[in-house]
C-alpha cells in the first residue's frame, strides 16, 4: 500500500550542512576542483542511495523506472544548487539554504507521489 502522508525529512540537510559547516574552506574548494566531475558524481550516487533508502521507507507509489530517474534529478539538482551557493555571495547562511532545498525537494517528490 502507497502511504498517505508524505513528510518531509529535514535531518538529511541537517546532516549535510554540518558535515559542510566543520570545514567550509575545504568543500569550497572540493565543489570547484578540476576534478570536481568525479567527485560529484561518487558524491552524487551517495546521495541517491540516501534518497532511495528515505523514499522506500515511506512506501512511495512509483514504478522503479520513475523512481530511479527521479533520484537523479534530485541528486543532481541538490549539487548543483550547493555548487551555486559556494559560488556566490551567500546571501543567506547554509542553514536557510539547506531549509530551502528541504523544501524545494520534498515538495517536488509530492507532487510526484500524489501524481501517481
């Protein structure tokens, strides 16, 4: 059975943004290396599988296909917004933007599920 409820699951950029407050000088430079492309995408493939492992928990109703094309989408996207923030002048702390991204992803992965 599909589940009805659909929360969202802040813990994940919790996490992150801690991981990347102990050291920002150090994931500056990592997210803008030259060898950045290999890194993003072991980087990439992780945060997929953390993805999966919280959308199967809360029993989503999506073919595998979807669900694994979904993931991408989403694990690239969050890079990419990360890679843009490092980037810029920060305007908002990492914090708001983890919140942010919370909420950009959790909400898009709705629409998904009740489109099912």
């Amino acid at each position: 059975m599909c589940g009805k409820v659909f929360r969202r699951n802040y813990p994940l950029f919790e996490e992150l943004t801690r991981i990347i407050n102990e050291d920002m000088d150090f994931y500056n430079l990592l997210i803008n290396a030259s060898v950045s492309v290999t890194i993003f995408d072991k980087v990439r493939v992780l945060l997929k599988d953390r993805l999966a492992e919280i959308f199967t928990v809360q029993n989503m109703c999506v073919d595998a296909l979807t669900l694994n094309y979904a993931l991408d989408f989403t694990s690239t996207g969050l890079l990419s917004i990360y890679k843009e923030w490092f980037n810029s002048d920060r305007k908002i702390t990492l914090e708001e933007l983890s919140n942010q991204i919370n909420l950009i992803v959790f909400a898009d992965w709705t629409l998904l599920w009740i489109s099912r």
